[in-house]
C-alpha cells in the first residue's frame, strides 16, 4: 500500500504505518492536549497505541495462522480504521480459511481473558462506579468488542470470512463469495446509516472499506471461477523477443528498448529456457558498469515454466509463489512458445472485472475511538 511507512520487521512480516493513521494520531494528540494539557493527551495517545498494538497482535494472528498452511504475509499496514494483513494468497480449502480467519480475532480473546486475570472481578464492576475504569480495564472491554465487531458477517472482515468459509463447504467458491459478500454490503449499509449520527463518523469509512471490499473479493472469485479449465494459451505473449545468457546488458537494453516487452525469457547455449531477465534486475545491473556481467548473471534463476495447456489459475498460482512477472511457455517439445506475464493476466482479470489491486486482506476494525 503507498504511503505507508515502514516501522519493523518481525518474523519476515514488514510492519507499516499508513500516513493517515499518524496524522490522526497528531490530530487526536493535538485536540486532547488544546481539551487537557498534556498529561491528558500523553495518556489517551498512550491508550490508542496500546489499542492499536492489540490490533497489530490481531494481525499477526492471521499471518501466524497463514504461515502454518505455508502461505507467507509480506506486510501488516496499520490504518487509522485498523490493520491490514496481506497475504501472498488465498488458503485453498474452506477449512484453512476459516482457521485464519478466526486465529485474529483469537488473539484478542486470549489478551482479553490475560487483562481479566489481571484486573480480575473488581477491575470489571469498578467500571460502573464513579471512579474511571482504570486503563486496563479499558483496554479489556476493547479487545472483547474486537472480537465481537471484526466476527460481525460483514465480508470482508473475519466473520464475512468465517461465513464464506462455511458457505463454501457446500457451494462453489464464486457463489459462496458472492452471498457472503451480498451481505457484507448489506452490512456496510447499516454501519453506513449509524455512522451518520455524531460521534460514530469513523463506521462511514468502515462502511466504505466493507463496500469496496466485498465488491473487490467477489469480482476476484468470479475471474477465478471464469478462467477455470481456461489454458495459459487464452492468454499469453507469443509475440516475443527471448535473449541468448551469454548477451551483454548492452544488448538486452537494446531489447528492452526496441520493444513493449519488460521481461525476457533467456535462453542457454543448447537452446533450452535457463531463466528470466527482468527489467528491474536489468536497470539494477546496470548501475554496476561493468562490461564483464552477462544477461545469465543477473537473470531470475528457478522459474517454474508451464505449458500452454496449463490451466490458467494454476500458472496465475505458480507465478505468485515464485515472484515471478513472467512465465516462459514451452510446447509439448520443450521448446519456448509463449511467454505469460503479469499484464496478461490482468488484462483478462479486466475483461471479466475491474481489477482488484489487493487480492486478500484480513481488516481488523477497532470500534470507533472514544469520543
Ligand atoms: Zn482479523
């Protein structure tokens, strides 16, 4: 996601705070402090980053949960309406999603019953008396609405994706996502309306991160439902340049020069597919200056190749996990036909649907702060 910051990187999951988030934190400090002084806005500011921590946790239950089923998550985005957890790919089966669904808001029940024992009875019945419930207290009560607000079914969110799961145990995929994403929308339309009295503002944007995302998700489903049993063939390059590992980077700049073509598939002295040269790799060899680096240097080593027969979201698939934009396409004779890049895909994505930019994303929402 662009403007995000980068903050730490834990378990190889980059953690990143989106600039909105920090402007309301500057915002809320500077109005608690114009309201209090600044022990007041020291401690309310204190209060939402330890929230927030709490929705990061969250996150991270989700990545930890993924990483058990082998699918990584490169990065964790904090927003101002809670984090964001991006996973390389979907789990494949309905139980494996269910499972990541639910170890987010699982983790918030486990810090919830943690503070409970800590604060015990007392802590709790001292939040109706006069005096302030104290902190962690506080944040007790926030983790137990986290779990109840994020396993509403209002997909996207963990309990859309507990529906879907569910769902998808007895339908297809597409249609599993299509009804859990109706009422997801349905859902946004009533946090929508509550969100319009004051004070609860902070649901619109909810409402609007539901809508689009449940809009996104059930366009995705329907192209990958579409482009099943569709070969890589509907969709590839076979229009192409190819570059011997022996060229100069001179020589592939030349390429990359006298064509749209961004990546290209480099073949070894007997003929045979040995890699990818990309662009990004190209430029940044070319930084070094040094005449000696051939185009079989920099290239993308390991790239799974497929057929042209391949089915489409089983390439799609191989092209992810590889981190690969694009694939070379060998005919039954192990010879290069074709080459399907990313573009490829996206542009069949386009003709089915509008083109979904994230493709999996656990939201965890906070409630709307205290005003
Ligand atoms: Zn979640």
């Amino acid at each position: 996601m662009s403007w995000s910051i980068p903050i730490f990187r834990a378990g190889g999951i980059l953690v990143r705070i989106h600039v909105t988030f920090l402007l309301l934190l500057a915002w809320l400090a500077f109005s608690y402090y114009s309201q209090g002084g600044s022990a007041v806005a020291a401690a309310r500011v204190g209060f939402i980053l330890l929230l927030f921590a709490c929705v990061l946790l969250h996150e991270f239950g989700h990545a930890i949960a993924a990483k058990a089923f082998g699918i990584n998550t490169p990065d964790i985005t904090l927003l101002p309406i809670g984090g964001l957890a991006r996973l390389e790919r979907m789990p494949e089966k309905p139980s494996q999603e269910l499972i990541v669904a639910l170890a987010g808001p699982a983790v918030n029940v486990v810090i919830a019953l943690a503070l409970f024992a800590v604060v015990g009875f007392r802590g709790v019945l001292d939040t109706g008396t006069v005096e302030a419930p104290s902190m962690l207290t506080k944040l007790m009560v926030i983790n137990v609405w986290l779990v109840l607000f994020n396993l509403l079914p209002a997909f996207p969110m963990d309990g859309g994706r507990v529906l879907r799961a569910l769902l998808a145990t007895r339908l297809n995929y597409a249609r599993a996502t299509q009804i859990a994403a109706t009422i997801g929308q349905g859902c946004a339309f009533i946090f929508g309306f509550i969100g319009l009295f004051p004070g609860n503002y902070m649901l619109i944007f909810i409402a609007l991160f539901i809508y689009i995302g449940a809009s996104q998700e059930a366009a995705v489903a329907q192209m990958r439902d579409v482009s099943r049993g569709m070969p890589v063939s509907s969709a590839m390059v076979r229009d192409f340049r190819s570059l011997p590992a022996r060229a100069t980077l001179y020589e592939a700049v030349d390429a990359l020069l006298a064509s749209s073509q961004r990546d290209f598939p480099v073949l070894g002295e007997d003929g045979s597919v040995t890699g990818v040269l990309l662009r990004n790799d190209l430029i940044a060899a070319l930084r070094k200056d040094d005449q000696s680096i051939r185009v079989g240097d920099v290239m993308h080593r390991d790239v799974p190749t497929v057929t042209a027969g391949t089915p489409f979201d089983e390439a799609f698939r191989m092209m992810q996990e590889a981190d690969c934009p694009a694939l070379p396409v060998l005919d039954g004779m192990g010879r290069l036909v074709g080459v399907l890049t990313t573009e490829n895909v996206t542009e069949l994505m386009m003709v089915h649907a509008a083109m979904p930019r994230r493709r999996w994303a656990f939201p965890a929402k906070p409630p709307p702060l205290p005003a």
